[in-house]
C-alpha cells in the first residue's frame, strides 16, 4: 500500500482495533477478578460481572425420557416447543414460531404496560398447547385437566431468585418496556396464562400450564449440550461452558456453590437439601468491564454505546456481537466519507447514514472475499450502504472488517480463558484437573455458527492469551443443537425432579 494520508489513517484505524497479547493476559486476569466479585456482590452494578445465579444445579446426563414443553424468547421472534427426549441423547421438536411485532419492539414499545408483551406470549404458548392438546391420544384418558411444565427461555439480564422466578435488571438488544424492568418475569409471564385459559367457557381448555422454570440461553445452551454430548461419547466430558454469540454475547459455567457467596442462607440450605455442590451460573459476560478500566475504546465504539438502548451497559457484549459488528464498520465508513477518504453516495443513496443497516452478515462476505478487485464486496457495499468504491478502498474496507472481527473473536477468547482459569481446570493442584482432558465449550449463535474463522480466531486469541498453546489446544469448540429451546425443556425438567 502507498503511503497516502488515507493509508495512514486506515492504519490507524486498525490499530485502535489491535489487541496484543499483553492486553489479553490484562483483560483476562480483570475477568477473573470480576466474576469474584460478582459472586459475592448482587447482579447490579457496573464494578463487576453480573454472575447471575440459576438455580440449575445438575446437568442432564442425556438418559432423560419425558416429553416437556418448551418456549423462548428470541431477540426477534418467538417459539414454543414440544420435545421429546428418547433418553439416548436424541430428542425430536414440534415447533411453531413467530416473528414479534414491531408494537413491541424498541422505542415503539417502550411505554406499554407490564401485561401487553405477555398476554401476547401467553396468546401464542396457549394455542401451541391447545394445538398439541387435541392432537393427543391419550386425551379423552384423562379425568383432571392435564398441567404442563413449562420451561421459558428469557435471555436479558434477570435477578435470579429461585428456578422459577427473577427480576428484569435490564433490557438488552432490542427491547425497551419500561414497565417490566424490576419485575419477576415468571410472575408475568403465568398471569398473563392463567387469565387467557380463565377468560372463557373453562371446557375450552381442558389443561393447566406452570411455567417452572426460567432459564437464560446460554444456561439452555449448557444443558443442551449435556444432553446431546454425553451418550455414545468416547472422550468429550460434559461442556465446561456454554457460549452464545449471536445477536447478544454471553457465557454460562457450573461453579461451585461455595464460592457462590451471595446466595442467602435461606437459598443455600434449599439447594443443600437436595445434595449438590456446584450451580450454573449465567455470567452475564456481555457486561464485562462497564467502567472501561481496560477494554480497548474507539471513537466508533463510543458513538455505537451513545446510540444504542441500554448506554454504559453491556459494553464487552458492544465488541463482539453480531448486533454491533456492522455498526461499527458503518460508523467507520461515516468517518471515511466525512475525512473525504471516501467517495459519499449520491443524495437518493444515502442509506450509509441509517444507523444499524449494516448487517453483520454483510461483513462476513467481505471478510473472506478473493474475488479478483474485490468485485464482490463491491457489489455487497452498493447494495447495502449505496457506497461506490475504487479496488484500494475496498482492500482498505476488508483491512478494517478483519480487524473488527479479530477484536471480536479475541474479546470471547478472553472470556473462555478466565473461566477455564478461574475453575482451575489446567492446574494439576485443582480437584479439577484432569490429565489430558479435552475441554468442551459449547457455543451457539449466528456469528460464532456462520462468520467465516470466526473460530480459528477465538484460537488464536486462545494461544496469544493466558492459556497459551499449551491450554489452547486442550480446548474443544462444539455448536450446541437448540440450546434455547431444548435447553428451557431441560430446566423445566430439573424443576420436577
Ligand atoms: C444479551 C443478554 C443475555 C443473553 C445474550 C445472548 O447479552 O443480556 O442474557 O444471554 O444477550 O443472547
């Protein structure tokens, strides 16, 4: 590349994006230490990591045999499930799934009152089950109403307080209701049932729904991949970590109930009656270093944090999630064009200036493009941004995506390395260890799934980071099968053992 002021500034650019391997170590051991105090302190707060517990404290070991109901709140759609587990790690789904309104969404939404969302859910879980109901055999068997366990997969930030129960911290991603924040999800989410099955002729329903569990996604993500990993496994254990990284970012881990210090007598002598000795905690990582004490800050990341709806929170999760990626890159692109170093489109394009239109997915072909003159990213910035560009700018372009998905692929390994660290699993004076034990972590999520070396990059991250080579390559990235829905089922499942 030539020496040019608009090289110099792209170079600098891709700086700001750099992480050496000294900032991952730094970034590593301030993740240990906020998740220690986020154990000890309660789930608010910038200072530490959420380190919500989840009242899960067993893992399915995949000979599970029991039908179960299942929903999950996605970040733009909603599902209910149907799932029966064949007790051999296998497991079949009726599924049914809608898109969520806009009415609900984001600013439009934000003043609605506490029951409007839900009595939309309950609408749609009561005639998914009604559905199923009257499609089944053993029906017209049954003298009493039939009552259904359900498992609600709910993935904001939640002060879990029992299995079944936990309060709204935070909206994140794209909700916004204000009446909900502070409220117990569980509480809503079953009035809201009970008054739609009590609203008519009590024939029409001959059925009872109690949702038992709630249940976050990567926690789902973590019992899915317990389920589905175990039988006719020959040398992977159970995941040590779930991962999402898709819309959202965030990581579920078992810890041990002792080091869970924030739990209350009264929660812990519960638990105790049942004799476990770990429970999994939903981290919450997405809220990793709210105070920027040493996450890397661009002029980009701070225009998307200002822009977005939940400002000064869930900055790790503004770094690294498919929901932000594109922003970023858009941002730069606005930059670009106002230093002159890009060409602005003409005033009937101007979709560059529409903040979140540049889907993630459009990096993802730009990041692997070879096409001769990058034609294909040529095609991918008209259609979307109605950017033109020469060859040299759009190399430039593709420097700079790399860099911002390296940043984000880094980011999680930073994460998946303070976990394996903190639990001692490389530390052959830790109950933990085991030799040679490979270490699962079981992700879902768009990006992870589909972004092209997206994993390749966590493992790099992985080596140039605390594990080093050594704990990188005892480390085992699998994609978890529906670990939303199939995970809720799972925790619905646990409620009733
Ligand atoms: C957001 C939510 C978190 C969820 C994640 C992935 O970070 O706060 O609860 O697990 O997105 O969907």
């Amino acid at each position: 590349m030539t020496n040019t002021p608009a090289n110099e500034y792209v170079q600098s650019i891709i700086k700001g994006f750099e992480i050496d391997s000294d900032l991952l170590k730094k970034l590593t051991s301030k993740y240990i230490e906020s998740m220690d105090n986020g154990l000890s302190h309660s789930s608010g707060g910038k200072s530490h990591l959420p380190m919500i517990p989840t009242f899960i404290t067993k893992l399915p070991n995949g000979t599970e045999k029991t039908d179960i109901l299942a929903c999950d709140l996605g970040g733009t759609s909603f599902r209910c499930l149907y799932i029966k587990l064949k007790g051999n790690s296998k497991f079949t789904t009726e599924m049914k799934k809608w898109e969520i309104p806009s009415d609900y969404l984001a600013e439009e939404g934000a003043d609605l009152p506490e029951n409007a969302f839900f009595d939309y859910l309950a609408n749609k879980i009561v005639s998914f089950v009604q559905y199923h109901n009257s499609n089944d055999e053993n029906k017209d068997l049954l003298s009493t109403k039939k009552n259904f366990n359900l498992g609600f997969t709910f993935s904001y930030p939640v002060e879990q307080t029992a299995l079944n129960a936990g309060n709204l911290i935070r909206w994140t991603k794209g909700f916004e209701i204000k009446s909900v924040v502070g409220k117990d999800i569980v509480e809503l989410l079953q009035k809201s049932i009970d008054n739609k099955l009590n609203s008519v002729d009590p024939e029409k329903y001959p059925f009872t729904i109690s949702c038992v569990a709630l249940c976050n996604d990567t926690t789902g993500t973590l019992l899915s991949g317990a389920y589905t990993s175990t039988y006719d496994s020959q040398d992977i254990v159970d995941p040590i970590m779930s991962i999402i990284c898709g819309t959202g970012f965030n990581i579920a881990y078992m810890e041990d109930l002792a080091s869970c210090t924030k739990l209350t007598e009264e929660q812990v002598s519960t638990i105790k009656t049942k004799d476990v000795t770990e429970m999994c905690i939903n981290t919450e990582s997405g809220s990793f270093d709210n105070e920027l004490s040493v996450l890397p800050v661009t002029q980009y990341d701070k225009i998307v944090d200002e822009e977005s709806t939940n400002p000064g929170y869930h900055l790790f999760e503004k770094r690294i999630s498919g929901m932000f990626l594109g922003e970023i890159l858009r941002l730069v692109i606005v930059d670009l064009i106002q230093k002159e170093f890009l060409l602005e489109p003409k005033p009937s394009k101007k979709q560059y200036t529409h903040k979140f239109s540049l889907k993630t997915e459009v990096l993802s072909h730009v990041e692997i493009d070879d096409s001769k003159d990058l034609k294909q990213t040529e095609l991918y910035l008209i259609e979307s941004l109605g950017l033109r560009t020469t060859t040299e700018q759009r190399h430039y372009l593709q420097q700079i995506t790399r860099a911002i998905s390296r940043r984000s692929a880094y980011l999680v390994s930073v994460a998946i390395s303070a976990i394996i660290i903190k639990s001692g699993r490389l530390d052959p004076k830790s109950s933990k260890y085991k030799y040679h034990q490979e270490l699962e972590v079981c992700c879902d999520g768009s990006v992870v799934q589909y972004y092209p070396g997206y994993k390749s990059m966590i493992r790099h991250g992985l080596s140039l980071g605390s594990l080093g080579h050594e704990g990188e390559r005892r480390v085992h990235i699998s994609m978890a099968l529906d670990g939303s829905g199939l995970g809720a089922g799972l925790a619905a499942l646990t409620a009733s053992k």
